[in-house]
C-alpha cells in the first residue's frame, strides 16, 4: 500500500538512463540527463586515492558529455557545467583542461572501437592495499617478470601473460568501527575449557562467564577464554577458603597453572604468599578462572591491568 507510481510524459522529450533524448526543429539531439537529486559531488582532489584514478575523472566525465552529447553549443554549455562542479571538488584548473582537450582530441567513444596495441593475453594482477605513504613496488614487480623470463621454463609459464597493478582500497573508519553483519542479540562471553585429553587445568577451570569472589565482588568476562589464552589476567582461588590471588601470563594459561602447582608442591620453588597458602590450606588444590585477556605482547601494558585488577578486586592474597 505504501508503494506509489509516478508517470511523466513529453511530446518533446524522454530521459533514458543517462542521455536525454529531445526532439528540436524535427531533428532528434540527445543531452546529459541527471536525476533533479544529483548533486554533482564527484571524487575530491584531496582524498586518498591513487593519482592516476583522480587524473582520468575530468578526462572520463568529458568524454561522456562528448558521447552524448552531439549539438556543439550545448557540449560546450555542458563541459563549462562540468568544470564548475570539479573545480568545487579541488581539481586544479589545469588538470581539468587537459582532460577535456584530451577528450576533444580523442571524439565520441564509439562501441567499435578497440583500445590500440590490444593484445590477446591473460591478465595477471598485482593487487596491494592503497597507502599514500607506500613506495609504489609495481616497477620491481615488472622488472622480476622479465629476470623469470631469462628461464626458459618460466618463459613459458609467464607467456602471454601481462601483469597489471591493482590496488584494493584500506578500511574506512566506517569499516573499523562497523560490522555488516548485524546480530539481534549476542553471545555472552564465557570461559571454557580446551578439551585436550593432557590439559591438567581443565579439571580446576572455572566454566562460566562471571565469578563471585569471596569479598562479594563479581567479575564478569568480556571475552571468550580457555586453558589456551595467552596475555590473560586470571584469578586462582583457593577450594578450602576461597581466599583468591590476581596474577598475569603472557604463556598459555594452562603452562602458568602448571608453574602455580610446582610451586605450591615443591618447598625449594614455594616463595609467593598465594603458594604457600595453598599448601597449608588446601593441599594444593586451587581452582582457576581468567578474566581479562589482552590482544597484544605488550607486556608493560599487562603488569598496568594485572595492579589496576588487584587494586579493583582487593584480592586477600597479594598482599
């Protein structure tokens, strides 16, 4: 119900795609037909794109109104429109008249016609992500295909091949801050364990997506985690008192635990506070749970989350 059709009709004219097709003096003229919602707002000279992408727009945009458009006075009007509208853009005046004269020069693209020195080959591209800061390696790309061709086995593999650069375009912020995919309700971040038949941490992992702490405090994760997270910030807990302790990994979680055990097992190793307690209180038996992981090597920034934790958490044995 919602939907509406809309009809306009002339005697004297009919827009067709891009081309307007009118009727003057019994004569058939086309002109450059645009939606009354165009704004004309084409690529600006400032924006990060490759050069030769920005120097081919006036040559293109001009050859289009030179196709299209056949009465003289009125592709002169449209190529003087067409100026206007890139010059908003940036676009150097100089960059602008060389590409309509270029244009000029070449006439009408005729459906006919065919590029020159059009080979009969299979293309070959070299795509790389665009970067302004980037050193173009094409050039070296080049002149490694014809050191290959000096074999003759490779000669033979690269014939009629022709290499050609491609450049994919970087992540928009749109891209870095979006998804495209969009889910109506999210999985809640949980920890499980890693299911290996030798993890001996599996056993005292604590599967769950929060943990209550002994002092009342609750911790929930924002990140699924196993036995085989690295740069993670765990809490090991006590079975007998439920006394916790904060400590840091850059190493799977499970390795740590296994030093946590020794440590607690072996007096000549058993220097923390956290592993003598064990010792004395629970025989050793502890049970684990992480509770943030970081997503770099950055071992300073993990030492600053494991005291902001420690501080956060109050736990009663890191003191």
């Amino acid at each position: 119900p919602a939907i509406k059709f809309t009809m306009n009709t002339s005697d004297t004219s009919l827009p067709f795609l891009d081309v307007l097709v009118m009727l003057k003096e019994n004569k058939i003229i086309t002109d450059i037909y645009c939606k009354p919602t165009d704004t004309h707002v084409y690529l600006n000279f400032h924006s990060s794109h490759p050069k030769h992408t920005k120097i081919n727009i006036p040559f293109n945009l001009a050859s289009r109104i030179i196709t299209i458009v056949k009465d003289e006075d009125l592709r002169g009007k449209r190529l003087a429109e067409l100026r206007t509208y890139l010059r908003k853009q940036n676009y150097p005046d100089e960059l602008i008249s060389s590409g309509i004269n270029r244009a000029r020069m070449k006439g009408p693209i005729l459906n006919t016609e065919r590029r020159k020195n059009d080979e009969v080959c299979d293309l070959l591209p070299f795509v790389n992500t665009y970067n302004t800061r980037n050193t173009s390696v094409f050039p070296s790309i080049r002149s490694c295909q014809e050191f290959l061709k000096q074999s003759g086995r490779m000669r033979k593999v690269l014939q009629n091949k022709k290499v050609i650069n491609c450049t994919r375009q970087p992540k928009s912020l749109k891209q870095i801050l979006t998804k495209s995919r969009f889910d109506l309700k999210e999985a809640e971040a949980k920890v499980t364990k890693c299911g290996k038949p030798r993890c001996l941490t599996c056993p005292d992992l604590i599967e769950a997506g929060s943990v209550t702490f002994k002092n009342g405090k609750v911790f929930h994760v924002k990140t699924d985690m196993n036995c085989k997270s690295k740069n993670v910030i765990y809490a090991v807990i006590c079975q007998q008192c439920e006394e916790f302790y904060i400590g840091q990994t850059s190493m799977e979680l499970r390795l740590r635990m296994t030093l946590h055990r020794q440590q607690t097992r072996v007096a000549d190793v058993r220097f923390l506070k956290v592993s003598k307690h064990f010792h004395q209180c629970s025989k050793g038996k502890f049970k684990v749970f992480p509770i943030y992981k970081l997503f770099n090597n950055n071992t300073f920034e993990l030492e600053e989350k494991e005291q902001y934790f420690i501080r956060m958490l109050e736990p009663g044995l890191n003191t």
